[in-house]
C-alpha cells in the first residue's frame, strides 16, 4: 500500500486509541467518582500506586523504543504500520494502567496523571507524512 493511501487508515486507527482513551476517562468518572474524603497526596505512600505509575512510564518509554527496533528488523509498509500501532497500544495501556489505578484507590482523580500522560503521547504519535518510520528510523 502506497504511503498516501496508508495514512486515512492509521488515522482511523490512530482516533480509536484516542477515543478509547477518553472512554476509560468517562468510565473512572462514571464507576469511582472523585472523593471529598481522599487526600491525593496520601496515595504516594500506597506501593500499588507507586508501582501503576512505574509501569506507566516504563509503557511510555517502551513506545518510543520498540517501534524503532521493530521497524529496523522488519521491512516493508505492513511492518511500518505494525510499528505505529504498537506503539498506539503501548501509550493505550498508560490510560488502562490509569484505569486499574482509579479502580483500586476508588477515586476517579487517580485516572488523571496517567490518563494526561496517554493522550499526551498519543497526540505526539499523530500520524503525519513527516513522521512516518522511515528508512532513516529502521
């Protein structure tokens, strides 16, 4: 598939990781709503949230390191487009890490920082024609 015709698909997929995004936003706001009882800072103690949060950034990471290395051992525009959507998942399950988080403190407030840092580095993902992984990237 040519590079121009590539692009209106991984958009479309590219949206659906947004939108799935801020569904896990209105489904923490919706299950847990925020507590006037909870104290945020008190959660830094807790090692569950402490351990959430290393996994969320350590997903970060990984998106911005694994798609390079896999796009260097395949070839080819299928291995380009595997390359941006594992990279779309990875950034995805920062906002699920999120989730789980929201969950179990049961306040939707603990959704945020994560849930920001996903869509952060979702909009950083954009699929443009200058970004693409290039042969450069391989």
């Amino acid at each position: 598939m040519e590079p121009r015709r590539q692009i209106p698909m991984l958009v479309i997929v590219w949206g659906a990781m947004v939108l799935s995004v801020v569904f896990y936003a209105f489904l923490a706001w919706l299950i847990v709503p925020a507590r006037e009882d909870a104290d945020p800072a008190s959660w830094i103690a807790n090692p569950v949230v402490v351990a959430l949060h290393l996994v969320g950034f350590s997903a970060l990471l990984a998106s911005s390191i694994v798609p390079g290395l896999m796009a260097r051992r395949l070839s080819g525009e299928a291995a380009a487009r595997q390359a941006w959507i594992v990279r779309w998942a990875l950034l995805e399950s920062i906002a699920i890490f999120g989730l789980v988080l929201a969950l179990f403190l049961r306040d939707a407030r603990a959704f945020l920082l994560l849930g920001f840092l996903s869509l952060a580095g979702l909009a950083l993902a954009y699929p443009h024609h200058d970004n693409q992984l290039s042969s450069s990237d391989r």
